[in-house]
C-alpha cells in the first residue's frame, strides 16, 4: 500500500507517472515469456491529508522504491 512518507496515511492523488523507454522484445520459451518487460514507471503524488509531494517507483506492476 502506498502511504505519505510524511504523515504516514494513504489519502493521495497520482500527478503524473514517467516511464523508461527501453525495449524488451517478448522472448517465449514453453509459452513464458523470459524477457518481460523491465521499464521503470515512477509516479508523482500529492498526500491530500498534509499537501506532501512524494513518488513511487514500480517495475513489472510491483513497488521497488518509494521516495
């Protein structure tokens, strides 16, 4: 869950998310894919109980990092 690193709550808005631009070309072997796509979206938040801008980083839909 993605919490305000200031006043700890999980009462955001999403700004905008930027994203890596490399290319993963799908690589299947038996049907996985084996080369999934590694890009790292970071997201810019505002905390709408105490106005903090903070960002998050996910790869692959999971949190790595939150700042």
């Amino acid at each position: 869950m993605i919490k305000c690193p200031k006043c700890g709550k999980s009462y955001y808005m999403e700004k905008y998310t930027t994203c890596t631009a490399m290319y993963f070309p799908p690589i299947y072997k038996d049907g996985v894919n084996i080369n999934p796509d590694r890009n790292i979206s970071t997201t810019i938040c505002v905390c709408l109980e105490c106005q903090h801008v903070f960002s998050y980083q996910a790869c692959g839909g999971e949190l790595i990092c939150e700042a």
